[in-house]
C-alpha cells in the first residue's frame, strides 16, 4: 500500500512483500557538486550481490568523503565471490552508471544494516570506515609542487574546494573549453606547452603531473601593446564579417547580437548610463569603426575614450498597452543594422514602461563581440552598476591589452613555420572532402543565400542524458565529442553520404590574457567525419575524439586562411567547405545582478537568422541536455525540423543502448512511428516474381479485356484497347533497334500517351526514361546526352520544351498517320527478358543544381 520513490530503503520480506527503513532523499555538497544519496544507492542495489545498500557523507577529517554501506544478497549464486563486492570491484560497476565525483571513496559491507527500535534505519550506529573499506581511488592530496600547482589550477577551473591526486579532470566537470584554458594556465605558471589530446590520455591528475615531464618550453610569443598612430589591422575574423558585409547588406543585419532584459524596481539610470560608459571606455573594440582606406586597407579605427555611449530613452508609459509598443519597438531595433564605418558598434535604448518597469534594448555588431564577450560585459555592467549606484569607483582592474593589440598580435604570430604547419593538418585534413552536404530540403536552395532563420527548441530527458554522459565516460569523450558524433550520424544518412564536414565554434581564446576582453574571438573548426568503413558507436566515438583533439591542437589557424589555402568552389547559395554547425555552449555565463532590481529576460524580438542550413546548439541544463535547431527557412519547413528532432533523440537512445552496433544501423524513427509505418506499408500480396510488371498487365487482359483499365479526362480504354496501343508502339520500337536494357526517353506530359509509351517500352524490353516538359532545356538536354537513349517519344505540344539538337531519333506519339498503326497488335515475344532487366531511369534534381 506504499507508494516508493527514488531514494526510498527497503527491503524483500520472506512472504515477497517490501519492508519499508526509512528515507534518505537528501542532499550533500561535496567538491563543489551537490550529490542526491539516493542515486548513488540505487545504482549499488542495481549491482549483482547487493540487496541493500545506503550512502552517507561523512567528514573525514577537513574533509567529506562519502562511504557505502551495503549488504550481501544471500541468494546470490557462489560465482559471485567476495571478490565481486570488493571496493575495486563495486567502483568499477559503478562507474559504468555514475560520474566520477559520485563514486563513494569506501565500501562497507555489512551482515544486516542497523535498525532503531521502531525499525527505522539507524544511521548513528553505522560504523566507520576502516582501510580494507577504501577504494585504492579514494582521495589523495596532491604530492610535490607540479601536482599542487595543477591541482590549484584544476580548482579554479572547475570551482572546486580541493582536487586529489586521483581525480579525473573531465569526471570531475572538464569539456574541452576548460581544457583550452587549463593549457593557457600551465603556459603561464609553468612555462609549458602541453597538447590537449595529452589531457585526454592522462586525466587524472598525478598522471597528467607526470606527462608534463615531456612537454616542452612555450615559446609562444607575449601579446603586448601596440603603437596606436599606425593603422591597426583587423583580425581575420574580422575582415571576413566585413567582406560579407560588403557583398549583401542581408548578412550584415544576420549577424547582430540583440539582447533584451526587463528592468523592475528602483532603476537608477544615472548609474546605468555611467556604468555603459565606462564599459565602452574600458573596451576600445566597443568604439572601434572599421574604415577602408584609400590604398583599399581596412583598419580598425579607435574613438576616444570619453566618447561614451548615446543612450536612447523611450517614454511608452503615457501610450495604451507599453507592452505591444515595446515589443515593436524591440523588433524594430533588433533589426537595424550597423554602419561598420561608424563608432560606436553598440547601442542601447531604455524603454520606459512605468516609473518602475523598464526594458534595456541592448545591440551589438558580431564584429567586436562574441558569446564569450557577452559574458564579460555582464558581469562588468553587474559590478560598475552596483557600485556607482552606491557612490563607489570603479572597480575593475585596468586591462593590460585590448582587442586591437590581439589583431596585430595575430597578423605577426600566424607566419612562417606555425603557418605552414598549421596549413598542412587542414590541408590533408579536408583533402577530399565533400563540398556540399546535400540534405534533404523541402525547397529548392536558392542561387543567393538567405539569412532568414527560425528555431526549434528541445531537451533530452534527464535518464537519456545521464547515459549519454555515462556513454562518453566510459569510451573517455567529452559531452561535445559523443554529440557530435550522433549529429555527423544523422547528418549523413539523412544526406545518404559516407563523409559530411561539420563546423564548430571555439572561444579561441587559448590564452588568460584574452579571458577577460570583449572582442570577436571566435574561430571556426572544420571536423570531417567518415562513416564510409561503417563504424560501430565505440569506433566512431574513438574518431571523432581523435578529430576533435587534432582540430584543437590546430587551432591557433584563422578558419579563413583555411578557406583562402584551399580555395574550394564558391557559391552565393552557401558557405565554403561547411554548411552544418554544432555548437557546445559551454563558455562562462554572464551573472546580471543589479541591486534594487528584479531582472527577467525580455522578449528579444526580430526575426532569427540563420547563418547555415543547420545549427545545431546543445547546452547543459541542470539534469538535461537542451538545445535548438536553428535552420534557414529557405530550405527546410518547421515539420521536417521537428522530425528530424525526433531522429536525433531515436539515435541518441540507440547508441547509449549498444555501444558496438554499427551506427549506420541504429533506429532512427520511434517506435511508434516506426509501427505507424509498417502498418502504412503493409501492402504485400502475392504474385509470380519471374513475370515482369507488363506481363502481368497482359495476364489482366487476358481475365478481363472489356474492363476499364485507364481513365484521362474525357477518354476511357478498356485493357484490351491500352494493350493494343501500347503493343503497336512496342513493335514498332523493336523495329528501331529498341532491344533489351535500351533507354527510351519519354518527354510527355500526364496523359493517356504517357501510359501508353510506358507500357510500349517494357514490352520492348526497354528501361523508360522520364523527362518533365517543365524542366528547363538546358536540364533536359543534359539528362538526354547523359543517358544515351535510342529513342525520344514525344508530343507536339512539347517541342518547344525539347532541346534544339537532341540528336536522338524522335516520335511524335500525336503525329497524323504513325508508322506504328500498321503494326501486329499482339504481345511482343521477349523470351530474354526477365524482371533482374532494366526497367526505368530516373534523375533526381540535386542540390548543387547540376541533375544526378
């Protein structure tokens, strides 16, 4: 009669009902994670041998470590020895279901757990843990200097009190964004290189110690400050924003970065506005114009610093309903372009709502910003607000370099020897590589790009999440890898391509210095997926980490100099090399907290725009993994994106289920869809298999000729009328040459002429092709030398359709007095032919324009 939830102890009576214990449904905080006691006792009970088990967190000196307690199941076979309930041996089951930081450091094991006189638990009367009862992984502090350096560096990162010598840095929260910063890091305490794949093969800490014995001195130059009286140059992000600016004024207005927030209490706007301005003091890319010069030179231009920033204040509270005005307002504004030739490239309008209620309109040029950036202005117009709202100084530490001396400091360090290095990885990386992903569009795609977007937004469960993480732990992937992995998966049996190149943004800011700047950092990866030796999800993952590794240790190389060296086709229809991202948006998040102040999101207004066909952003959301599909409406309706969502979560829950099945194979549709399908196609019937389709026409003229077999418009043919016709035309073709695996081109349109010429030519033994008279000529005549037809049946009406010069012998199926009337009317003899023969050719229209 109870109802039990997660985390409830119980256990069997001999009569087979449960005996409720107790409850233990809190929560501990150790290392920085809150831990919920009741999933990691239910993953022990979950362990073969275990009947009962229960978790606590006990102090263990100046530390919390947590110890398992747990009791044998007497019913177990022998073959489960004590060896199998040994700490080793449960850490290693676990660990297939936990993450690291929720693997107890001891395992107790008990006869019976200790109950109070009403048969509660008795948590008081639980014993402490002895050494035998310690996992050989139990935590260890950190040994010698390059251990405890590390170790400080690791809690920084991670937002930890304290890391041992035995933790492992991704199971303790690490993706591959920490990993950059950690590398930037140990440049800078210990004056050494360390790749990141380095990380990846040696994550726990003491072996991670020991692998920076074998890296080498940084020889990586320091970013330092430029003379600003010479022309300073952009970055090369930065010269291709402007290049596309320059081209289409459609992609300029695509990449603005709209940000709205509603403002309710006692706003202060004179803080707001000096808090704004020092923001734009403080960062010279927020002042920067990027101008051309005479010599054809762009450079970036830096206003002064006492420029400030112009803030618009709207008053809509006299208006009826502010809401609707300011959310036109937003879209309007949202929508505005820059002038890349005019500081400042941000901007900022107060709307006034009432005395207390406002919205702060806040827009930015991608130019000189990027995620990263937002982050940092947040937090900065968090502490400049709160302290001159209170009649404090400013304060923030001064910045040692801007944005400006980045530039330059690129331009002078992506030469020489690092270049070419650089070059060669890319080059040998995408050599070969497919142009274009050819997806399955709902629209043709159009000869110029669109920018105009929408998105469709999604979260997994926390069970599929959990595996998924659980999934990457075990074959030693971050989250980013095992998801994109799934993506290329979907991506390419969705395109039917064995390769497909996915971009991925990175921070790009691999060194501490660049943390705290705002600026356009952000460079692009392009990481080429092969799925051609059919790989199972444990081969496919070990690619893909190998990719991402040896992409992140290339990184330093500007995704345009990559295009620029491997020149492949341009088209306005898309972009170079990529048209599908993944973005993992993993970098530090911005905390807005304004005193006096309740701060919602506010709707942001104006269309999306969509940069790529497909961008695919993934987050992780408390116990989810969330995300959207952005996509270009230009290509793809809003259902084929929900479906194609529900794909990607089909995939998902196969590869977690079965790590060596063939990730080709894995289920795509659910199950329901599934079913629904068979159901739809569960048309089968039986008939002879050795008869061609036109034999058994003939078979149903032989039961019934005086049925009606075609109906068009006003005529109507019984079978014996259509098969007479269409075996006049048949000898007729046999007569031209028309023999067994022959093309004959039919260009009709739907018409009673177009069955009968189907029908002629299987009879021939002939493969038909169709030609659409809609199709352009240039298409058609394509498609006619392409596939060598012996013969084009046509009509009168289509000739201005038809090629000027086929150079194909031509029918005119209405001409006056066909040949073809004058021919036997029986059924052709084609003893040769059999259904393995030829029976139609079909082109499909293919995205690159170019039929196939």
């Amino acid at each position: 009669s109870r109802m039990y939830r997660s985390g409830d102890l119980a256990r069997w009576r001999a009569d087979g009902t449960l005996d409720f214990l107790g409850r233990n449904d809190h929560q501990v905080k150790i290392r920085g994670f809150r831990i919920e006691l009741g999933e990691i006792e239910a993953a022990l009970q979950a362990c073969p041998g275990v009947r009962e088990a229960v978790v606590l967190a006990r102090q263990d000196g100046a530390h919390q470590r947590l110890v398992a307690y747990l009791v044998a199941d007497g019913s177990a076979p022998e073959s489960l020895s004590a060896d199998s309930l040994s700490p080793e041996a449960l850490r290693a089951q676990l660990s297939t279901r936990l993450p690291e930081y929720m693997l107890p450091a001891a395992y107790v094991r008990l006869p019976a757990l200790p109950l109070t006189p009403n048969g509660k638990l008795d948590r008081q009367a639980l014993p402490e843990a002895d050494a035998s009862a310690l996992s050989t992984s139990a935590y260890e502090p950190p040994q010698g200097p390059v251990e405890e350096t590390l170790a400080a560096l690791w809690c920084e990162l991670l937002g930890l009190a304290q890391v041992g010598r035995h933790d492992d840095f991704f199971a303790l929260g690490g993706h591959s964004l920490l990993a950059v910063q950690l590398a930037s890091r140990v440049r800078s305490s210990l004056g050494l290189e360390v790749a990141l794949a380095d990380l990846f093969a040696h994550p726990r800490l003491a072996d991670f110690a020991l692998a920076l014995a074998h890296a080498s001195a940084s020889t990586l130059p320091a970013i330092v400050p430029v003379a600003r009286d010479l022309p300073l140059p952009l970055s090369f992000a930065q010269q291709r924003l402007w290049f596309l600016a320059q081209l289409d004024a459609r992609a300029s207005a695509a990449y603005l970065i709209p940000t709205g927030v509603r403002l309710t209490g006692s706003l202060d706007e004179l803080a707001l506005r000096l808090a704004l301005d020092r923001i734009v003091a403080r960062h010279e890319i927020l002042r920067t114009s990027l101008v051309q010069q005479p010599d054809g030179r762009v450079v970036q231009l830096i206003a002064a610093a006492d420029v400030g920033l112009p803030l618009r204040v709207l008053d809509l509270s006299a208006l009826p309903d502010p809401q609707a005005q300011a959310q036109r307002r937003a879209e309007d504004e949202f929508r505005t372009p820059f002038d890349l030739a005019q500081a400042p490239l941000i901007r900022v309008v107060l709307v006034r709502l009432a005395a207390h209620d406002h919205i702060m309109l806040l827009t930015m040029h991608h130019i000189v910003s990027d995620g990263w950036s937002m982050s940092v202005l947040v937090n900065e117009f968090s502490a400049l607000y709160a302290a001159f709202s209170t009649g404090l100084p400013d304060p923030l530490p001064a910045l040692p370099i801007q944005y400006a001396d980045f530039a330059a400091w690129q331009h002078r360090w992506i030469s020489g020897a690092l270049l070419q290095r650089q070059l060669e990885f890319w080059r040998a990386h995408l050599h070969g590589a497919p142009a274009l992903l050819e997806l399955p569009t709902d629209r043709p795609r159009p000869p110029v790009q669109d920018y105009a977007g929408a998105a469709l937004d999604f979260a997994l469960s926390p069970a599929l999440s959990a595996q998924i993480k659980a999934l990457a732990q075990r074959h030693g992937c971050t989250l980013f890898m095992t998801m994109l992995a799934a993506w290329a998966t979907l991506l390419a049996r969705l395109a039917g391509q064995s390769e497909v190149v996915i971009g991925s943004p990175t921070a790009n800011r691999h060194r501490a210095e660049l943390e705290p700047l705002i600026g356009f950092f952000v460079n692009t990866q392009a990481l080429r997926i092969d799925l051609s030796d059919r790989p199972s999800v444990a081969q496919l993952l070990a690619q893909v980490r190998a990719t991402a590794l040896a992409a992140q240790d290339h990184q330093d190389l500007p995704f345009e100099q990559i295009i620029e060296a491997l020149n492949p086709p341009r088209s306005l229809a898309h972009h170079p090399l990529l048209q599908v991202m993944l973005t993992w948006q993993n970098a530090p998040e911005g905390e807005l907290a304004l005193p006096g102040l309740q701060l919602l999101p506010a709707p942001a207004g104006g269309a999306v725009s969509a940069k790529f066909d497909l961008d695919l952003s993934l987050h992780e959301q408390s116990e989810r993994i969330a995300g959207s599909f952005q996509y270009a409406c230009a290509l793809f309706e809003h259902v084929s994106i929900e479906r194609h969502a529900a794909q990607f979560v089909t995939l998902l829950q196969g590869m977690v289920e079965d790590d060596s099945a063939c990730v080709l194979r894995l289920p795509l549709l659910p199950e329901t869809e599934q079913a629904q399908l068979l159901a739809f196609n569960a048309t089968e019937t039986a008939f002879n298999a050795e008869l061609c389709i036109h034999q058994l026409f003939e078979q149903q003229v032989r039961l019934r000729p005086e049925a009606t077999a075609l109906v068009f418009e006003q005529e109507c043919l019984s079978y014996a009328e259509l098969n007479v016709r269409a075996n006049q035309l048949a000898h007729h073709l046999v007569a031209l040459g028309v023999g067994l695996d022959a093309r004959v081109a039919i260009c009709l349109p739907r018409s009673t002429e177009m069955v009968v010429a189907l029908l002629a030519t299987l009879k021939a033994g002939a493969a038909y092709v169709p030609l659409d008279p809609a199709y352009p000529a240039q298409r058609l005549a394509f498609m006619l030398e392409d596939c060598h037809p012996t013969v084009l049946l046509s009509r009168s009406d289509c000739a201005q359709a038809l090629p000027a010069s086929a150079g194909v012998p031509l029918l005119w199926l209405d001409a006056p007095h066909p040949a073809w009337l004058l021919a036997p009317q029986d059924d052709p003899l084609m003893p040769a032919l059999t259904p393995e023969h030829l029976a139609y050719v079909i082109y499909t229209s293919g995205s690159t324009g170019a039929p196939k």
